[in-house]
C-alpha cells in the first residue's frame, strides 16, 4: 500500500493529475468557506447546529452535510453540488422513459455530450429555484427557526437577487471544477467534492469524541467499541459495493473470410448493490415532508402521529427501510434492461450456457437481478438505519454517528474505490503493482 502510494509520485503524468486535483478541490473548499453577502453567518450557524443536533438533523442536516458545511455558514457554494446531482438523476430517470433521450444516450460520445448539456442547463434552472427558496427561508429564518433575531440584515428585492446571483454563481463554478477534475485530474470530480465535503466534517466529529472522553462520557471501553464499529461496518461496506454476480457468456465460433475463430468465454458481471446509494437518498427526501406537514396542522392525532414520525422513531425506522426496498427495486426497474442486453449479446453472437438466446435470456437475467436487488436492499437499510440507532437508542452526536453508516459512508467508500481503481491503472500500464494487487504472478514452466 504505501509503495502503491511512492510510486504515484514517480509517474510525471499521474503526479501532475494528483496535484491538479488537490488544487481544485482547495478551490471548492475556498467556495464552501467564504460567506455571502447581507447574511449574519453566525446566528445561522447556531441555528442549524442545534438542528443537526437532534436525530438525523433533518433535510437541514443532510443538505448540509452535502455541502460541507457550507449552508451554515451561508457560504457562497451553501448550494453545494446538489442542484448538479439532481439535475442528473433527473434526466437519468427521464432517459428510461422518454424515447428522444435513449436515443441521445445510444448515440454514443455525441448524444452523451448532448445530455450533459442539457444537465448543465437543468442545473442552473435548479440553482435559480433553490437559490430563491434559501433566499425567501432566511429572511422568514426568526419564525420558521424560533430565533430571537433576524438573520438577513437588509430584507427585500435586493437581497434575494443578490443571494440568487451569489449562491448559482458558486454552484456552477463547482460543477466546472468537478468537470476539471474529471477531465484533467483523477477520479470524478462531482463525487470527489461530495466526498471532501463530507470528509470536512471528520476533524469536528473526532474532536467531539475526545471531548466526550475527557469529560466522562465516553470511556476507554466506547472508544474500542466504535473503533472496532467503524472497522467492521467500512469493511462490509467496501465487500458488498465490490460484490457482484458474474454471469458466464460464451461466444460462438466466427468465420471470417479463411479463418475460424474460436468461440471465447467471459462473463457479464452483475453487481449486488446495483442502485448505490440514491434508495437512501430518495427515502431521506421523502420522509422529510410528511412530519412537517402534519405537524403544521392544528389537530392533536396529527401532532401525536408527527411526533412518532420524526427521525429514528420506531415507524420511521420501519417506513425507512420500506421505502429503501421499494427504491431499490425502483432504481433497478430503470437503469437494468434486460432485453436490451440480451438483444446485444445475440447481435454479437454470445449467449449464456444452458440458456436459449433472445427472450429466454432476458428473463434469466431479470430473475438473477431480482434476487441480488433484495440482498443489496437489504445491506442498504442495515447501513442506513444504524445511524439513526446509534443516535436516539445509545446517545451519540449525529456528528459522529453519521460517519458509521448512512449516505455518507456509502458515498465516501465508493468514490474511494473508484479513485484508488483509477490510480492502479496507471500504475499498473506502467509495470507497478498498484493498491488492490500486489506481486507478479510467475508462471511454473
């Protein structure tokens, strides 16, 4: 591992790519830290902490948590990466299901370029709408917090084109950062700023833990028992995103022009936890609404029944993990095509043994997906509510807490897989054994 990471260095072109990315992401972080104008950043501050400090920390918490900190503080990027994050599920979603754009997207690297245009110009209408919602919810911040003081300085017509302007100029400038990154640096860059915004936040989580251990709290014991946690949950999570099911194929025999050419085998890899991390993301948004909104009504069954669905309560665990299955499965019914790959593999003369080619071999592939959706379902609602527990059943901070499952551990292992994937491979197109390697194999002869 640490010659893997030596002989990074040694490679001009990876080491270039290496500090280019290190650079840009000081620049995102630079955005997430600058305050926009006309906000008091402190009273803000305070606010959303002791929001984040209850269970879960509401969509407050978790989009803050996206953005690194940066909505608290009313920072220039307060709108993160998001609005570029939605803008692509989005037209993904819409992909499925509106035949102009499955069109685009089998074009190739020109119907992909068209979508990502298209994403681009989502995306700023995104920043436009959300920017004036943060707008509108701080200047209405006293009621809708319970503070004792305005956090807008100056309210009016002013302030919100101001923040508008100020809050989709940083947005955008970090999608191009991301897009930078992705193109001249290493890894991709959209997920690699999500990931440094949610690896920001490790300093204050461990500083909270030996807070908590001088003052008594924690003991020698809690400090072992996380720390063993910590390992057993990132190394499940790393086996499962790595898992897949791989499918034999063989392909039939080619005469092309005076030469046979044998039939070769592979395999088609499906992999266990296929939808990632957007079921936890989509039942998070959703579960957001419903206590809100009851809990606005003036009628005490509504109250009590907003009470019970607050995060970490018994029904919210349980709605929670209903809603990840559906998702799951939901995710899956999108993005996974079965007769589209079958109809791939016949076109190039491959076919799965013991399976008849064309219908037969989608149905195949659609039972197997089915099967391995449930086992992915399954380890995401284990993941995603052990936060939720470790907060309201043993009385950790949702600041230490969240970094033992959830959507941010899931995020954060994934995109360090990739990134380490895309490392080997230039270490390993230049004769050095990279971090998931190690050694040469020799032949006995």
């Amino acid at each position: 591992m640490l010659s893997a990471f030596s002989n990074s260095l040694k490679i001009p072109e990876l080491r270039a790519r290496i500090g280019f990315t290190f650079a840009l992401i000081f620049v995102c972080r630079l955005v997430a830290t600058v305050p926009a104008p006309g906000v008091d950043a402190r009273a803000l501050s305070a606010a959303i902490d002791n929001i984040a400090s209850r269970v879960g920390g509401g969509f407050l918490g978790l989009f803050d948590m996206f953005s690194g900190g940066a909505l608290a503080r009313c920072a220039v990027g307060a709108l993160g990466i998001m609005p570029y994050i939605s803008a692509s599920i989005i037209l993904q979603l819409m992909t499925a299901v509106i035949p102009a754009l499955e069109r685009l997207a089998r074009e190739g690297e020109s119907g992909r370029q068209k979508i990502t245009q298209y994403t681009r110009y989502l995306t700023l209408a995104l920043c436009v709408v959300q920017g004036s919602t943060v707008a509108i919810s701080l200047e209405r911040a006293r009621d809708l917090l319970s503070l004792p003081n305005e956090i807008v300085l100056s309210p009016g017509w002013q302030f919100r084109a101001m923040a508008v302007l100020t809050l989709t100029t940083g947005t955008m400038l970090m999608m191009w950062l991301g897009e930078q990154i992705t193109d001249r640096g290493i890894g991709n860059g959209i997920s690699l700023i999500i990931t440094v915004n949610i690896v920001s936040r490790a300093p204050a989580a461990a500083q909270m833990t030996m807070q908590r251990f001088q003052m008594g709290t924690f003991n020698l014991f809690h400090l072992l028992a996380l720390f063993v946690m910590l390992f057993v949950v990132i190394a499940g999570t790393i086996a499962v995103t790595q898992a897949e099911r791989k499918i034999p194929i063989q392909y039939a025999k080619r005469v092309v022009g005076r030469k046979v050419y044998s039939g070769q085998k592979a395999h088609f890899p499906l992999r266990i936890n296929y939808s990632g991390v957007m079921p936890i993301i989509f039942a998070s948004a959703i579960l957001m609404f419903p206590a809100k909104i009851l809990g606005l009504i003036p009628v005490d069954f509504f109250k009590r029944l907003a009470t019970k669905l607050e995060v970490g309560s018994p029904l919210h665990l349980v709605l929670f993990g209903l809603m990840i299955l559906f998702f799951s499965y939901f995710w899956v019914a999108t993005q996974f095509n079965p007769i589209q790959i079958a109809d791939d593999l016949k076109k190039y003369g491959a076919y799965v043994p013991g399976i008849r080619p064309g219908r037969p071999t989608a149905e195949f592939l659609d039972r197997t997906m089915t099967r391995l959706t449930l086992a992915g379902a399954v380890f995401l609602t284990v993941i995603a509510v052990i936060p939720s527990v470790m907060a309201r059943q043993f009385g950790i901070p949702w600041l230490i807490a969240s970094f033992f499952g959830g959507t941010s551990l899931l995020i954060i292992v994934g995109v360090m897989l990739d990134t380490m994937r895309q490392v080997e491979s230039h270490l390993v197109m230049r004769h050095y054994d990279g971090f998931l390697t190690k050694g040469k194999l020799r032949s006995r002869r």
